[in-house]
C-alpha cells in the first residue's frame, strides 16, 4: 500500500513550501504540495518538483570518490573520512588553522545540514567568508535604518491599499506572495511595478514604471521629495518615531521629479503620480527584490526606498511596511545550538564575492585545504574564471554535493550527501514565509550516501574534538527550537503535526521599539557613517557602459531552476536577450548563435530579441553551468556600497555574431 510522508522544500527561496512524497514499496513515487499548508497550500513549482528527478537521478553520485593523477577512483566512507581528516589535521599542524577555507552557501536551507558551521566552530576558527553573493547590500541597509530586517506577514499585506512591487517578480520567484496580492487587488488596492525589464509580475501591474538599471534610488528620492513638496508626509510619525528627518529632507531639493527624469530615464509626471498614488491610499506596501541592490549602489537603494515607508507612516502599519527579507523565524531559532562561545573561535574573514583574490593573495598562512559545501562556486562566484584559477592552486579540494558539480570536478575528494527526502531536519526561509517547518525522513539513503550531520559528527570523532555535542539528529533540532520552546512552549512533535508561526509577528514595528542604537527609525544613520558610508540615503550613479562594452548584463533568476542546481543535466546554450531595436543596430537575428563578450571573458548564446529588455541591457539568466556558458564568464567581482554584496550587475558586454556552425564557449 501506498504511504504518503509530509516533508518541506529546502531551496534557497521566499516560499518554504509544504511537500508530500508517495512512497511505494519504500521508493518515492510521487511529490506535490501539501494543501494542509497554512501558506503554500498545495501548491509548488517546477524547482519543487524536479527534487524527485534527483533523488533518483542516474548521475548521482554514490559514493566518496578520490581524484588520483587525474582519474576518480571511489573510496569507502571510513577511507574517505580518514583522508579528510588526516588533511586538516596536517593544515593545521603546518600552517594553523586559518589555512583551511570553508565555505557554505544555501544550495539547501536545512538546519541539520548546517552542521558544517558547528564542526569549524569547534575546530577553533578557520578562513571563513563574509559578505554575500546574493542579498547583503539590502540587509545592511535594513540594519542602518531599522536595526533588524523583517517583513510584514503575508495575510497582513492583503490589507493594503497600495501595493508597490520594486524589482521583484514574485510570479516567478515568489509565487505564494500573488495570492495576497489578488486578495488586496480584489478590494480596491492598486499594483505598480518598477522594474526595468517587463516581468511576469509587471504584465500583470495596473502601473508598470521601467527606470534604467541602477537608478532606482533617484526615482525613489524623486518620489520623496515630491512626498515632501505637496505635504504627503506624516509629521507625526516621523516626530515620534524617527531620527534624522530634516537633515534627510534638506537633501531633497537635488533630486527633484525633474531631474531624476534625466537620470532614470522616466517621464517626471509618471515620478510624481507614483508618489501621489502611494501616499493617497493607505496602508500602502512596498515589496522589495535583490535585483535592485547589486549594483555598486544597491544598500543606498533600498535606504532610499525604506525612507519612502518611514516619510509616510507606512511602517509597524497594517498592511504596510518596506517588505525586503523576513527573519521572524531566524530569530527564535537558535543556529549556534552547541557550539562553543564565540569568543573561543578566531576566523579569519574576508569578502565572499573576492574569494579568489582572497586565496590568491592569502599568505599568513595560505590557503592550504578548501572545504565547498552546499554551493557552486565555479559557476555562481563572480569572474568565475579568476576563482577557477585560484581553486585550482589550493593543494588539497573537498565538495561535499549530490552531483558532479563542476566544482565537484575541479576538487580532489567529493563526498556524496542526501536529499531532503532523506533527512530529518528543519526548513524555514530568511525572506518571506514566516513558518518553521518540520520535514520528515521519507526513505533512507542509498548505500554509500551519507548526510551532513552524520558526516561531520564521525569527523570530529576522528578529530577528537572532545566537546563536539554527539547526540542524534533529533536532539540536536530540539536543542536549536529551544528559544520557541522556553517561549511559547513549542516541541518537536507538535512542529511535526504543523508549520508553526510566531504569534503576534505579522506587522514589524508596530510597538515603536527599532533595534537601532536610538530605538528609532534611523534616516540619520551614525552607523553607516562609522562603517565609512553615508549617514543618510544618497543615491550614486551606477557605473557607466562604455563604447567596447557597450552593454549593461543583468543575469536574473530562471524561473525554472533555484541557481544552477536545475540546470545539472543541461547541456544547450543560455539564451541571451536584447531589445529587437539593439538587434536591429547590429545586424542580429532572432535565435542566431552570438557571442557575448565582456572584459573578463566570453560565452556563447542563442540570441533572442524581446521587447521585454531595456535599450543598453542584456539579460541572460543566471544558473547554467560551464559546459552551456556560465554568465559569471563575464562578471566582475565587484562589491556593494554596503553589505559586501557581489554587485553582478555591474558588467558591461558587447554581442558578436558567431558562425552557427562553431560551438561551445571559450572562456
Ligand atoms: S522552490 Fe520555492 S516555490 Fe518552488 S517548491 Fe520550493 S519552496 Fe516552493
């Protein structure tokens, strides 16, 4: 008989969704989304689904494999541990702890998979980066003006009246937010869209705004100085919960409607009615995306966008806020269950989108010994040729993964890890959903696979990292729940039987009571200035095209894959889009074989002409793996104003025809 097991979706995304998995005769025959689910209710995407084509994929690797004069050769796991151990071990005792690297990323969202950080806290301290490839411009953003990042809970943003979507496109990436978005459409409220490529989400707008890319914080600034001009603000929100207002509004006056039409390249009336359009229907909602702060300028984007919410008495509203991330879950669950206290670790940091000038240059020691867990590097790290290189000078490489990655590739051990289906563990999303979900072990590994918590547990023991907590998987996820438990009573088996949601968390803010140093709102912020930033929101030009590379890259999330991880057993070229009128300009035709070129190396693509991209823009997703053309081919490793935020979407690129006959890319 068939046997139906409740587990969670452990992606890198907003939603956290809720799965079933039909198992017959103990194999996995089925997954779709779990109706039961407070938030996700049934529903899943293509990403969720493809989890089953993995967990039986015939390229999954089963076994630790060794790399040996050039060829694998598999090894048993009590060999492989050994090898592991014996070389950390020699890294330490030769150049100390720092000589080993380790770097995990969120290729999977589970708590117990997250082990990797107890075992390095314990080891003493190891090189270890900062910083992020993905959202870390946007969250120190939120920490300068309200001392925490938190979100407004989905039901509560169907209360809006006014819902801005700015450089997000939930339709694909988020697609739970939409149902709240129709709820709060259906009663009146209005959708704008700002975003410079026409998204799935800006057909649907009843406004869709296309600023030029980087802009966003003039048209944001514009949008508040009008705010100001036509006394759309509330003055008494702002005297009561705000510090800093008037030195932030003395700045206006530079950035009229007028001339961030220049800048933006919109229409100053359509700058003004947006305004008008937010202010006049409250509560009013801004919805934040990633895309719009990787860019050389992107925390002071997201600072312009949050005084918009603070200026107007939109946030700790109903309905309301500046809705980036959401850590209402985060908070109360406790990541450093376990480890021993912070001031017995000494890591030596550096920022994560330079990892490769980092092991480049790293002298004192050098890089001795590279640990990749739950990431990509070599298709997703920006100038993915420059880490290439410096990867491959680090003597001794491990990945721990469920596929041949083309990190994997380039390592000396790989290690094979499980599924989600195979693991007992907790799921929850830093950035939208604001439940915890308990996701079961559906069926066992296969022989020769083993999971993280496991892994790193018989690696302490071979180290003899005598207070390395060895306990089972389920003690260790009842020891991280302990702040819900000692709070409002929660226990693991009652987060078996459902999701669980803090009480009382949906509208952030609504007691007054900010996390920054002042306890307010900060436009004025002393942070940012100590941190050698700006104290308030400025915006800075994006960095300029120039006449070799004439194009600006933006490399976008594929609706279809989280990253690289779907794109595993492709092989076709990335699609590459221009404006038909770019195509036009240099003598290009749809679906023709190009070259993309930037300085730091070139990619092939299939060529698409699409009036849904902006003049000087190019746009190809991001995610394919090297053997179609991986975009990080072309990017720079550019960082953030804030955050030290790889800002990919500051490289610029010129296109060339490519004889239809030639193939693969070079690098
Ligand atoms: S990738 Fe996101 S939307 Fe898709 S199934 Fe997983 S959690 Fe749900």
């Amino acid at each position: 008989m068939n046997t139906t097991v409740k587990f969670a979706c452990p992606m890198d995304c907003f939603d956290a969704c809720g799965l079933l998995a039909e198992v017959a005769d103990g194999r996995v025959v089925r997954l779709k989304g779990d109706s039961d689910h407070p938030l996700t209710r049934g529903r899943i995407c293509s990403k969720g689904k493809k989890l089953l084509e993995r967990l039986y994929h015939p390229k999954r690797l089963l076994s630790p494999i060794y790399k040996e004069a050039g060829q694998w050769k598999t090894l048993s796991w009590e060999a492989a541990l050994d090898m592991l151990a014996q070389r950390l071990a020699s890294a330490i005792r030769r150049h100390g702890r720092h000589a080993i690297l380790y770097y995990a990323d969120s290729g999977y969202g589970g708590l117990a998979k997250s082990v990797d950080h107890l075992f390095f806290s314990h080891l003493g301290g190891v090189s270890v980066p900062r910083g992020s490839l993905c959202w870390a411009a946007g969250m120190a953003a939120q920490r300068y003006d309200f001392g925490d990042v938190r979100g407004h809970a989905p039901h509560d943003l169907a209360k809006a009246g006014c819902i801005l979507i700015w450089g997000r496109n939930p339709v694909a990436t988020n697609p739970h937010l939409m149902p709240f978005i129709q709820k709060a459409r259906e009663k009146g409220a209005t959708l704008t869209v700002i975003d410079p490529l026409v998204t799935l989400t800006a057909r649907q707008a009843d406004v869709h705004l296309q600023p030029k890319p980087g802009t966003d914080g003039a048209l944001a600034l514009a949008m508040a100085h009008h705010l100001l001009a036509t006394d759309r603000i509330d003055r008494a929100y702002i005297d009561q919960h705000t510090t800093g207002f008037d030195r932030f509004a003395a700045t206006l006056p530079d950035v009229s409607p007028d001339r961030a039409a220049v800048i933006t390249g919109l229409d100053a009336d359509a700058i003004r009615q947006a305004a008008e359009h937010y202010a006049d229907q409250p509560p009013a909602a801004i919805i934040i995306g990633m895309g719009l702060q990787r860019y050389v300028n992107g925390g002071n984007t997201v600072r312009c966008i949050d005084a918009l919410a603070a200026m107007t008495g939109n946030i700790g509203r109903s309905g309301g806020g500046a809705n980036y991330a959401n850590r209402a879950i985060t908070r109360w669950v406790d990541r450093e269950a376990g480890c021993p206290p912070a001031a017995h670790r000494n890591d030596r940091t550096f920022p994560l989108p330079r990892m490769a000038r980092f092991m480049r240059a790293a002298a004192a020691p050098p890089i001795d010994v590279a640990m990749i867990a739950k990431a990509n590097p070599l298709v997703q790290m920006p100038d993915v040729r420059a880490f290439q290189a410096a990867f491959r000078q680090v003597p001794f490489k491990i990945v721990i993964d469920m596929f041949m990655t083309d990190t994997a590739r380039a390592a000396d051990l790989v290690l094979p890890c499980t599924s989600i289906l195979e693991e007992e563990d907790l799921v929850f999303s830093s950035m939208f959903s604001p439940y915890l979900n308990y996701s079961r072990r559906v069926v066992p590994p296969p022989d020769g696979v083993l999971g993280e918590y496991e892994l790193f547990r018989r690696l302490a023991s071979r180290m003899q990292l005598d207070r390395y907590p060895d306990m089972p998987v389920r003690r260790f996820l009842a020891s991280a729940i302990q702040p819900l438990t000692r709070q409002f009573g929660l226990t693991l088996d009652q987060l078996a039987s459902a999701p669980f949601k803090i009480p009382d968390a949906d509208i952030p803010w609504s007691d007054g009571n900010f996390a920054t140093p002042s306890g307010h709102y900060e436009f004025y912020s002393q942070q940012a200035m100590d941190d050698g930033g700006h104290p308030l929101p400025v915006y800075l030009p994006p960095r300029s095209a120039s006449p070799d590379f004439p194009l600006r890259l933006l490399t976008p999330h594929y609706p279809h894959s989280l990253h690289s991880q779907q794109f595993a057993f492709r092989s076709d070229r990335p699609v590459a889009s221009i404006h038909p009128e770019e195509g036009f300009h240099h003598d290009l035709e749809n679906n023709q074989l190009i070259r993309v070129i930037s300085a730091r190396g070139q990619i092939e693509a299939k060529l698409k002409l699409d009036n849904a991209i902006p003049r000087r823009a190019i746009k190809i997703d991001q995610g394919w793996w090297r053997e179609s053309g991986a975009v990080n081919c072309l990017t720079a490793d550019t960082l953030s104003d804030m955050g030290e935020n790889a800002a990919y979407f500051e490289t610029f690129c010129r296109i060339e025809s490519t004889p239809n006959e030639r193939r693969g890319h070079t690098p």
